[in-house]
C-alpha cells in the first residue's frame, strides 16, 4: 500500500471551509488539527482517499480540485518547495520533483518526458480508480500549475492537461483555471510545458541556495532507497561514454556489474528509465559546458554524444527553449 504525505491531508482539509467538520475528518486519517503540519508524517493511500471521499460525499467536488490546488504553497512542501523556487528556472523545478517525488509520496510517480509538441509532466498511479484518486490527480496537477505561477516572472499557462478519467458534467471551471484546452478520457495524467515557459528564469532562482537544498535532498532520498547511488553511478557512466557516442543500455550495464535484464528492472523498479537518464546527463554536461568559454560548441556537441552540431543545436532547444548560442550569451 502507497502512502502520501499528510500536508496534502491538512491542505484538503483547510481548504474545504466550514463545509465540514475539520476535526472529525482529520480524525478520520489520525490526525490532531492542533497538531504540527509535518511533510514527514505519512498516511496510507486508502485512508488518504477515504478521507477525500468523506468531504466529497459533504459538497459538490466539480471545481474543489482546483481550489485546492490554488491554495498550495512552495514553501508548504519543505526542503523541496524551497528548492522549487531556487532553481534557476520552471524545467529545474520539474526536474527536482520529477527526481524527489519519493519524499513525499509512494502513490504517484512523476517523470518529464520530451515530445515533438514540449516536454510532457507524467503523474503516474497505480490501482483503481476511485473518486478519492480522481480528485487526488486533479488537485496535484492543479497545484503543479499554482506553484509555477508564483515562481515564474510571466504569466503561466500549460499547452494542454489531460485526465485518464472520465468528465465531470461541465469542465469550463477546470479550462478557466488551467487557462489552456482540458482533455478527459486520455492516455495519460499530464500536463503539456511549452519549452519557452520551462525556460524562463524564477523569480527567486539562485544557485548557491539549490545546491545546498539539492544536497539535503539528495541525502533524505538516500535514507529511504538506493535511487541516489544507482541514479548518479549510472550518470556517471553515461558521461564517460558519451564522447563515443550515444552509449548503448547493455554497455552501461556491464560496466555497472550488471546483466542487461537486472539493470532495466532495477531502473524500472525505481521509476527510472535509461533514456531519461541518459538525456538529463546529455543536458547536464552541455549546460555545464556552456558556462566555459574555452569550450567550442562543436566540442560541447562531440563530448556530449552528437556526431553533428546540428543535431545538438535542436536537441538543446527542446531541452532550454533556446540554442546554444544564445543561452551562452544570456550567462553573461
């Protein structure tokens, strides 16, 4: 059984008025409304949406989601939150959540994923589809949306939103809020990131301050799994052998110690795929590069794993919405 943080319990909760009796209903997932709002305190999943079909069964839930995704702040999610606002911009900030998501729920899994029309944010669950899950996925998209627009110095709006689950009877609250089409009955729970708003820089993005938070994150993530280790060992492979080119899936297993088959499950396991990983280290190392003048772009391209300029060029627009060239100038 999943567990989510109980922030999100307190958040639902607080948000839903005096439509409910709040005691009673954080009773109902064990917690004392007096008691302190602690990101680390975990709920089971099926009390968590328990809890969300309690309320729901108290008020319409039609525009709910989206109020509570609006009422969230940064700072509510801890070392992350913060570290949401310090990245340098609104791709940082999905990336870190794309990377730390086991720190506050094992319900959900999220992955950025780079596609001909932006760069999808993935929310994956797993398990039946309840009311308590709907509004659940509803609300995390929502407040993904609420977050960007208080870190991002231009207005903030998806391409597109899509649900797995079916529409309720009207959806004009949700494209109102979204300010972009709403698509139910999809493949997939996600939303579509246009490259030039993932690039803009946050308002409060500064280096100094998300290394030291990626620092702590990175040790709580290490507490609670090897993902760090074999995350940041497999990186560290690529890297190596992306000056001969795109390296293959079996020759970074071998290098690691591992069979092909137990080196893709493992990744599996943790939420990972080599493909990802291989383009967040492609970026990484390009991005890195671009900071030193001594580096030409046809080197950065070559030591980066590209037998053309070109092909880097249009790799690196879609990763930073801008081309190389012109993402150097703006370091100055």
């Amino acid at each position: 059984m999943g567990q989510v943080t109980s922030l999100f319990a307190r958040k639902i909760v607080g948000v839903a008025g005096d439509t409910i009796d709040a005691r009673a209903t954080l009773n109902f997932v064990g917690l004392d409304i007096e008691g302190p709002w602690d990101p680390q305190h975990m709920l089971d999943e099926d009390d968590f949406y328990g809890m969300i079909e309690l309320i729901a069964s108290q008020r319409d839930v039609t525009s709910w989601p989206l109020i509570i995704g609006k009422a969230m702040r940064p700072d509510e999610y801890g070392a992350l939150g913060l570290a949401w606002k310090a990245a340098p911009n609104l791709l940082g900030s999905f990336l870190r959540v794309e990377r730390y998501w086991r720190l506050w729920t094992s319900v959900a899994r999220y992955e950025m994923q780079d596609t001909s029309d932006g760069m999808l944010f993935i929310e994956h669950r797993k398990g039946p589809r309840r009311l308590g899950m709907r509004i659940s996925i509803e609300a995390d998209l929502a407040s993904g949306v609420s977050l960007c627009r208080q870190v991002s110095p231009r207005p903030f709006a998806p391409l597109k939103i899509c649900f797995k689950h079916a529409a309720p009877k009207s959806i004009d609250h949700h494209e109102a809020y979204f300010g972009c089409p709403v698509q139910f009955g999809a493949d997939r729970d996600a939303m579509l990131l246009s490259p030039e708003s993932l690039s803009q820089p946050n308002l409060l993005g500064d280096e100094g301050i998300t290394r030291f938070l990626v620092s702590h994150l990175d040790q709580k993530l290490s507490q609670i799994d090897e993902t760090p280790a074999l995350q940041s060992h497999t990186k560290s492979e690529i890297a190596r052998a992306l000056s001969e080119g795109l390296p293959k899936m079996a020759d970074i297993a071998h290098k690691l110690g591992l069979s092909a088959r137990s080196f893709h499950r493992r990744l599996s396991e943790q939420g990972l795929s080599f493909q990802t990983l291989t383009e967040e280290t492609r970026r990484e190392i390009a991005t890195a590069m671009l900071q030193e003048k001594r580096y030409a772009l046809s080197e950065i391209a070559f030591l980066t794993g590209y037998s053309e300029q070109s092909a880097f060029n249009r790799a690196f627009k879609r990763w930073m919405g801008v081309t190389p060239a012109i993402y150097r100038k703006s370091l100055k």
